[in-house]
C-alpha cells in the first residue's frame, strides 16, 4: 500500500483533506517520510513488513481510533509525546494554555530558581514536561488518580530528559500526597464536559478517549474546579497563581467561584478559536 492508497481508502470514514493529513502523519511518524519522500515514491520502497503493519494501521484507524494511538505519539509545544488509551491527546488549546505560562514566568526568570509547579491530573504529562523542559529552573510535581497515565507520563519526562515528581492523587481527596510545601503555581486541565454535550462529540474521542478524564456530572459541572481552587487556597503561596483549562459554558461560573473563595486578578483567555477557555487567578 502507498501514500495514495492509504489516503483514498480513509476517506471511507473521513473527509478528503483529513485522511491526506492523517496518511502524512503515518508516514512521516512510522516510516520517517517526508511529504517530498512521498512525492519522490520512497512510500513504494517499504518492506513486506511495512506493508503487513500498514494494512494493521489503516484497519484501526478505518474503525475511527484515533491516529495519535494508533502511532502512539502526538505532538505538543514543538516536542513528541507518547500517548496510549490511557490518557487524553493533547490539545492545541491545552498548548495555548502552557504558552500563558510560559510567556506570564519568562519575564521574571531571575527570580524562579526555586519556584514550584503543580500540575493536576498531569495525563500524558504534555503540561508538565511542557514547563520543566521550557522552564529548567522550576521544580515540577505532576498529580494523576490514574496509575497508567502516570506511568506513561513519566515515560515521557525520562525520554524528553526532565525532572519531575509524580505521584498518584485523587484531587478530591487531596490529602493522600506527599507534598507539603506550598506551591507558586498550580495548574490544570481537569475533566470539563458535561455529559449532554456528547451527542455533539466524534466517534473517535467518545469510543477511545477515557472519559474519566473528559467528563463531570451535568448537576456538577464545577466539581473539579471547586476542589482544586479549595486546595490552592492552602497549598499556593500567597501571591501564587492559579491556572485552568475550561469549559467555555462554565467561564463566568468557574470566574465566579474563584471570586468567592478569595482568588483575584481573575483573567478569562480565549483560544485562537475565539472561545473563553483558560483562566488565571492570584491567590
């Protein structure tokens, strides 16, 4: 099978343009070709084995698996992650969100030798290897109630070459961690969709993504965002920050309840999409 087969039979289940994306991706992450490569033919060159793994491929990804597990990588913020069933695909919104940060602490970069980061429910890990890589000086704790994610998060920082603490916490009990001192930053992207927004959802994240990491209850929809803004209020410095990917139908709720448990210098940032989906607030 070639570049051009490989596309055209994807367009079974997807549009055109997806499935010439999608079978670019194949190529380039599994067989190291380059679009040019593809365009010279090297996709005619594979070995017989290709050939049998290619066929494997495109069966998974015609029953709509998402490619990112089907090659077990996704990108992120320029760097490669290994992601599984286990854990969410990093996001492009969830990118802007390390960006925030990255570009709020590049400034005072003299003054973080020992500043510290918690990000909860770390997943794949793309938030914290993101900000211990981009951010050497700062010491990195990453949460996750999930033992797979957690292993395959620390896959990632031994081979993106970081240091980070992981330990498995479940948020809302908090106090099973280690972790006593208190923190400059927190952040998270936390479970934030309602469950009647999945009949808006595509096939490929409701059937492979794990939804104990995509969805809260529709008469709790703040659930995760209560229960880590409570513990910030005493694991943050004062003066530390507090960051959240959100749900653009929670933004003025999830604004409000930091407003009601003291927080300040609330900001709501939209996406490139135009849609209200990070926050900060100062303790």
């Amino acid at each position: 099978m070639n570049y051009d087969e490989l596309w055209r039979r994807l367009t079974q289940v997807l549009d055109e343009g997806e499935a010439k994306a999608i079978a670019r991706m194949v190529y380039e992450v599994r067989y190291g070709l380059t679009f040019t490569d593809l365009c010279l033919g090297k996709d005619r060159q594979l070995s017989a084995d290709c050939q049998i793994e290619l066929e494997e491929i495109a069966r998974r990804l015609l029953k709509q698996e998402p490619v990112q597990y089907v090659l077990g990588a996704a990108d992120f913020c320029g760097r490669q992650f290994h992601v599984a069933p286990g854990v969410l695909i990093p996001r492009p919104e969830t990118e802007e969100l390390c960006r925030w940060i990255i570009s709020d602490l590049g400034c005072k970069r003299t003054e973080i030798n020992d500043y510290s980061i918690l990000d909860i429910g770390t997943g794949s890990g793309c938030i914290a290897v993101t900000l211990a890589a981009e951010l050497p000086e700062a010491e990195v704790v990453a949460w996750d109630i999930s033992a797979d994610a957690l292993s395959i998060a620390q896959e990632n920082a031994i081979r993106l070459d970081v240091n980070i603490l992981f330990e498995q916490v479940d948020i809302l009990k908090p106090q099973a961690s280690n972790i006593q001192s208190p923190f400059d930053l927190i952040v998270s992207n936390p479970p934030y969709i309602l469950n009647k927004e999945r009949a808006c959802m595509e096939t490929n994240v409701l059937d492979y993504e794990p939804h104990l990491a995509l969805f809260v209850p529709d008469d709790d929809p703040l659930l995760f965002y209560r229960a880590i803004a409570d513990y910030a209020t005493t694991a943050l410095k004062t003066g530390g920050w507090l960051y959240f990917e959100i749900n653009p139908l929670c933004a003025n709720a999830v604004q409000e309840l930091l407003r009601t448990m003291g927080f300040s210098l609330i900001e709501i940032k939209s996406d490139a999409y135009g849609k209200q989906r990070m926050l900060r607030a100062q303790r």
